[in-house]
C-alpha cells in the first residue's frame, strides 16, 4: 500500500503530529492537488491574509508520486495565495515528490511562523524544524548545495531571495531549474520563516501487485513512444511551441499590443545553447534542457513571457533572463508579465522617472531587465512596487489595470495570446488560480490538422474553428476534469490524453495503475468525479475568499484591442459571446448563473472526511 502519513507541523509552537490519511479520504480526492484543496478548505479560516502566520502550506505527493509510474514525479503546494488572494496552488516536478514518500510522508501541512529562519527536515519517518540562518539569505542553487554538503544525499524545495524578502510572486525551487511556480508560494514559504523542507529517505513504497506494474510500464512506454510528439518533446522540449504560435500570429508580444516577434527564439535556436537534454524522476520524455549558460531551460514560457513578451530578440538573452529568475527564486510567469506592463505603462505616460526612482523603462532593453529583477527579489525601490504583483495597481493607480493581462490577480502563465484561440480564453478566464493555461489547455484545437472525428471524440465539438467561442466550453470541461485527475495523480501532463496528443495516458491507463499499486478496484466514471470533486472544492474555497462571476472575465485588452499581425489580424473576444460562453460553461458544472456551488453540492463536499 502506498504511503499515506500526513505530518502537521506547527512552526510557532514547534509542535508536530503525524497521522494517517483515511483511505476514504483518498478514494475522494487521491492526493496532491486534490488532498491539498480539502485540507485548505477545512482548516483556512476566512479573511486571513496570505502573508500571516495564520495561512496554511501543504506539500502534497500525487497519489502515485514515486512509483514505477511513467512521469510520476509531480508534487503539488498550496496555500492561500499572497499574489491573488484566492486559492494559490503550484505543481512541480523533479525529484523532492518521490523522496518525500520514501520519506514516509505523504503529505505535509504547516502553520504559524518559526521564531528565526527554519528548515524542515522528514526522514524515515519523523520530522525535525532546524536551524537555517546559514542557508537565509543565499540563491537558490548556492542554498541547495550547501544544504546537500551538509546532510549528504537528500532532495529539496526552497524559497530563494524573493521568497525570503515576500515578493508576492516568488517560487518554490527545486534542484537546478524545476520551480513550483505560480501563486507566490514561496512568498508564503518566506513568511513563515522557512527556508526549505528536506527529505531524506531510506524506504520505499510497497507496490501490491509489483510483477503486473511492471508489465504495465512496459505497455506504457511503447504506447507513449508510438506518438510522433515523443521523440521531439525529447529532442526539442517545449521551445517547439514557439513557432507553433508565432506563425499564426497567436503569441505574446509587447505586453500584447503585438502578436508575433522574431524567429530567432524558434527551437532550433535555442538548441545551440542547449548541452544536454534531462529530465524529472521516472520521466521518459526528457523535456527539459541543460543550457550552456549554467542553468536548466528555456521553456515556451520563457521564450514568450522573458522573450517576445518584453521585446527580447536573442536566445541567450532570454535564457540569462530565465536562469536570474530561476537564482533569485522568481516565477517566470509573473516577472515577464508584470515587467511587460510596467514598460507599457511608462511608454503611454502613465508612471514616470518620479515613481520608478530615476530609471527609464523600455521593451527590449536586457541591462534593465536584469536590473529590475534583481531588484524586485531583494524590493529594492521601484523593484518593491512591482514586487506587490498585479497588486501594485493599488500605488499605480486604477487606470494602469486596462494594460494588465491577468485574471483574479494572476498574470498569465502562457505566451499564447486567446485572442485567436477562443477555447483557450475561456479557459484562462474560470481557472481556480487565475490566468493560467495549466488548468484547461485544450491542446488539441491548435491542431488543424487533426481529422475532425477525432477532436469531436474527445472534446464532444463539432466545430472545428479555434477562432469561435462555439461549444468551447466542452473542451474546456473536459480538459480541466482530467488535468485535475493527473495533478491529483501526481502524473506530468505531458502524457496526459489531450494536453499535447490526442493519444497519451487517459482514464483507462489510470485505473489498471491504480490497481497495480494499490489492489483498489476503481472506475474511470470514479476517476473523473475526483477531478470535477477538485474543481468544485476549488470553486467553493474562491467563493468563500470574495470571488464572484465578476472575476471570471479576460483583461480588457482581449475584448478591446484587435490583434494587428498575421492570419490572427482583427481577432479579438466578443463580450456577448464570451458571456454566452461563460453561463454555458457554468451549465456543464452545474453551477447556478451566478457561478456558484448548489447548496446541496457544498453539503456533500463538506461531509466528506
């Protein structure tokens, strides 16, 4: 049976419980994201502000982290978001989930504030809060490999400088590159005086049925590689998006007021400063890059949101920019969108030389971004506005929100621009965590070239172009309840059924892994009631935080501002349409019109224990 202790550490008593997760509990919500939600919304009292000791952080292994399970790296950290204020939430990969669990733990949730800067560390069994006054203060590659020459082998997540000073958008880190990225929660990290959770472990998981497993993943393997996106995810990474989008014209630029940049951030450039592909625990895709710069990446995020994003041209420019984030512990995310606003905002005359303390701000200009960078990590002036997020509108003033391109207070995670891709807008626009693709990517409506029976199996849409608003609420729907499965699995999306290939790892393979692992008997209808039971839950903790139907919307530039290059010139999303859409949408869920849980629906998820 696959470990299932949950540790509660309390950093202001010093106090710490172990206790066993109920199977029940994991039939509900299997784990990572999942058990993260529910524990969030049963112990986070109302009103608290996400930077006080009264938050709640959770560590959670997915429900089959660490096992021989192809991708099965995944962990998830939650909290109430420093960044948006509603539900915060960041999945990673790497290598800490799976030694988390040879750990012997699960799960961890911590509370409250430790006196002077602390460390966790969970080995066989039992966990120790430490001193870590020697780590505070240090990058996060340089804190990892002392904290690693201290106590030997071990795995980590940490906060970096950012984290440390709470910058509302800083990141969880771990090894040299992988980053639980979105919603600040290393902000939340910093705020409660932890400087890194370390696992070391001598144990393992006990598979009930090792010899079927293991059949299993020979299967999976040879399906996986059966796909043509496989071989190239391993050779090319995420970068091969990037001129997927651009060609189209559906990529972000200049703070969005452009839709297509250079091909000098295409792949095959990138490669040149690529030294070697790697890739997270049990992962046959090997995806991530080991640049020549002395870091790990670019992603497609980057290329978009640190490149075109903000008017970089060249490839090594862009990976400096990524690995600065990565030290500093900065989700890339956020930094490029928010710097991409502050630009624009000085560019229409809306902040000055007075507010940004003397420095003039302009796209394109690398010296100044890395500047900026470093300067909101440690919120030295004009870099301690944009440290605040999307929040800074409260000092800039309410008129620079129309430049803004967030969602509930989180910038966009994607360089894709929905104009153009509808069913992507809308999904962006109801994610739980804000304006993040993550959630409800539906991949597949990209793929022109795709037979349209094939789209229509899997999403249930007979229209088959990406520009409409048409039963795109369907893929939506579709894509947002199996994401929330594999995050509750602990399983990388990149095989996921409809995130990259309309092939991949869908309910069925779910259910025979399950089974291998844990002798449980469970069906693909139940499989895809944990993720619509996330969902909800999701829904119901942002409702009690204040949020409304009002903030399932897009940033007014995506109504207003028609796109102005390429076959996506003149696109832009309707707000009749997108209204339509929206109450559809609400529909499928079983919401009311008014976006909210039925009250019957909120009795039943409040029983479940």
């Amino acid at each position: 049976m696959l470990n299932k202790k949950l540790g509660i550490i309390d950093l202001t008593t010093g106090k710490i419980k172990i206790e066993t997760i109920p199977d029940s509990l994991r039939r509900k919500y299997l784990g990572g994201r999942g058990l993260n939600i529910y524990y969030l919304n049963k112990l986070l009292k109302r009103d608290v502000d996400a930077l006080s000791p009264d938050n709640v952080l959770i560590f959670g292994a997915g429900f089959l982290t660490g096992t021989l399970t192809p991708s099965s790296s995944r962990f998830s950290v939650s909290a109430k978001s420093p960044e948006t204020g509603i539900f915060g939430d960041a999945n990673c990969g790497g290598f800490f989930g799976p030694e988390l669990r040879y750990a012997g733990f699960d799960r961890l949730i911590i509370t409250g504030k430790a006196k002077k800067p602390s460390y966790l560390l969970v080995k066989d069994g039992k966990i120790e809060i430490c001193d870590s006054k020697k780590y505070w203060g240090k990058d996060t590659t340089e804190a990892q490999k002392d904290i690693k020459n201290d106590l030997g082998p071990c795995e980590l997540v940490l906060c970096g400088v950012a984290g440390e000073k709470l910058v509302r958008f800083a990141c969880v880190r771990t090894g040299i590159k992988n980053a639980a990225g979105r919603c600040g929660m290393g902000a939340v990290m910093g705020s409660k005086n932890l400087k890194a959770v370390v696992a070391q472990g001598t144990g393992g998981i006990k598979i009930k049925y090792p010899d079927k497993l293991q059949k299993l993943v020979e299967e999976i393997k040879d399906y996986l590689f059966a796909s043509k996106i496989t071989p190239i995810l391993g050779k090319l990474g995420t970068p091969l998006l990037y001129e997927v989008s651009n060609t189209i014209g559906a990529i972000r630029t200049k703070n969005s007021q452009l839709n297509a940049w250079t091909e000098k951030l295409n792949a095959e450039e990138v490669e040149k400063f690529v030294e070697k592909m790697v890739s997270c625990s049990s992962c046959m895709m090997h995806c991530r890059h080991r640049n020549t710069l002395g870091g790990e990446g670019p992603e497609y995020t980057a290329l978009g949101v640190i490149g075109a994003n903000i008017c970089i041209e060249e490839p090594d420019q862009v990976i400096e920019l990524n690995n600065i984030c990565n030290e500093l512990g900065l989700d890339i995310s956020s930094a490029g969108t928010i710097l991409a606003w502050a630009y624009e905002l000085y560019e229409k005359g809306l902040i000055d030389k007075k507010t940004t303390g003397g420095l003039e701000l302009k796209f394109g200009d690398l010296e100044l971004s890395k500047k900026l960078l470093h300067m909101i990590s440690r919120r030295e002036g004009f870099g301690n506005i944009l440290a605040e997020s999307t929040q800074a509108v409260k000092q800039l003033g309410e008129k620079t929100k129309d430049y803004l391109i967030a969602v509930k207070g989180l910038p966009q995670s994607d360089p894709h621009d929905v104009r153009y891709l509808k069913a992507f807008a809308l999904g962006i626009a109801t994610s739980s965590r804000g304006a993040d693709h993550l959630r409800s990517r539906p991949t597949l409506e990209i793929f022109q070239k795709l037979p349209p029976e094939v789209r229509e199996r899997i999403y249930g849409i007979k229209i088959q172009d990406p520009t409409t608003l048409d039963e795109k609420e369907k893929a939506v729907y579709f894509s947002e309840h199996i994401f929330a499965t594999v995050d509750c699995l602990g399983v990388c999306k990149f095989i996921c059924h409809g995130f990259n290939s309309p092939k991949f790892l869908g309910y069925s393979h779910f259910k025979d892994l399950i089974y291998a692992t844990t002798g449980w008997e469970i069906t693909e209808k139940e499989l895809e009631a944990a993720g619509r039971r996330v969902i909800d839950t999701e829904r119901m903790f942002n409702l009690k935080q204040g949020m409304t139907k009002a903030d399932d919307t897009l940033p007014k530039r995506y109504f207003d501002d028609p796109m102005p290059l390429k076959m996506a010139k003149g696109h832009h999303v309707d707000r009749k349409e997108f209204a339509l859409a929206l109450d559809r949408y609400y529909k499928l869920h079983d919401w009311t019109e008014a976006g909210m849980l039925k009250a019957e629906r909120v009795k039943e998820l409040e029983a479940i224990k």
